[in-house]
C-alpha cells in the first residue's frame, strides 16, 4: 500500500485532485550512492505535469503559522480552491459537543508526550473513522488526508476535528480533501473563515462539550 503520508503531502502542495496521478511512492532513496531514508520519491503519470513555483518551498525562523513554507501568499491562491457542494443538514450540534472527548480518547502519542497534535474523522452519528497524530498539526491533516483518499471515498457527510486552531492551510486542505465540516477545538483564523466561506465548508471553533462557535455555513448544522 501506497504510504498516506507522501500522497497526500504531494496532492495538497500540487493542487492535484486525484491519488492516481502518483504511480509510487518510494520511502527509502539512493542519494549519492547511498540509501536515505529521509528522502521520499514520488513516481508521477507521464500525463502530469508539474508547476515548480507553486511546490517551492522556503523555511523560515518565524513564529507565525498558516502559510508554512510557501515561497509567497499568490502561490497558494493561485492553486485555486474548490467549492464543495451546497449546503445540507448533516449533524446535529449535541453530536459536534462530543467529538473533542472521543478524540482525546484515542490521542495515545499526546498521552506520552503532551505535545501533539490530532486530526480526526467522524461520521454523522459521531462515530469516529480514524485518526492521525503528529508533531506537526499540517502533518496530521496530511495523514489523514492521505488515508481518506485510500479509504473513504464518500465525505459528503463526514466531519474533521482538529485538536488545535484553525488555519488557512488546514481548511484548504479540508476542502481539496472534500471534507465539508471542520470544528476546530481552538480557534479559526480569520482566512481560515474566509477560506470556509468561499468553499462552502462549515467551520467550527472553541468546540468543545457545552457550546462551539460557527462562522461558516450553520446550514449543515442542526439543532441550534
């Protein structure tokens, strides 16, 4: 099987919307002569073709977050966005109120470490799907970015949880997932609002047992 990982990351930065434009992905690399299993090699579709200014990236000493590593803000914009489809009722907000709790539940990496993020999906009866922890919040969601492409082929009605805040990036990557709910146990950003709002993604914040804020789309929200 295919390494979620590396698929999604490769989706995500080349705006792709479909897994079977890469053929392989090839953990270990021969680098100068020698294995490194730092490198990761993607084999593409001969068809594809790539846009080198869009995957450049460019690693900075900041303590800002959002729009990590990407060499200018136009880069992602012109990636475009996609807009999901209209919104519907989905799930009711009782159901939303108790997704942090199930969450946390299965969070094993932060019950050792008590630094790690968590993205998670559920259905609309809150039933959790899978889950996906790293270091890295973008890491997480591209996890679980990846295994959704491998596994869940209908998100019309699935919602993610994030553990943490909401950025931009992480809704981007919702939307160009296909996923049309995102609550976010911190807060969103206001292009993360933004962002939901021109997706049709509904976007959750501050979710937690007793309340949760909705910015975005309420539509797919019953029971308000």
């Amino acid at each position: 099987m295919m390494s979620i990982w590396p698929l999604a990351f490769y989706l995500m930065k080349a705006s792709s919307d479909t897994a079977s434009e890469v053929l392989k992905c090839s953990l270990q690399t021969f680098h100068r002569g020698e294995l490194n299993p730092n490198i990761i090699t993607a084999s593409l579709h001969p068809d594809v073709s790539l846009h080198s200014f869009n995957l450049e990236r460019h690693f900075y000493t900041s303590s800002s977050c959002g729009l990590c590593g990407k060499a200018s803000i136009e880069a992602v914009q012109s990636l475009g966005l996609p807009q999901l489809p209209k919104p519907t009722p989905i799930v009711s907000i009782k159901t939303i109120n108790t997704l942090p709790t199930l969450l946390r539940e299965h969070q094993q990496a932060f019950d050792a470490t008590g630094g790690i993020h968590a993205t998670a999906l559920f259905d609309s009866y809150g039933h959790l799907i899978h889950a996906a922890e790293d270091v890295g919040r973008h890491n997480a969601m591209d996890k679980l970015s990846g295994w959704c492409m491998q596994h869940e082929h209908n998100l019309t009605n699935k919602i993610l949880l994030l553990s943490g805040r909401a950025s931009f990036e992480l809704i981007q990557k919702a939307a160009v997932t296909g996923i049309p709910i995102v609550a976010a146990v911190g807060a969103p950003s206001s292009l993360a609002v933004q962002t939901a709002g021109a997706c049709n993604i509904t976007l959750l914040g501050f979710t937690k047992s007793t309340s949760a804020n909705i910015y975005t789309h309420p539509e797919r929200v019953t029971g308000l």
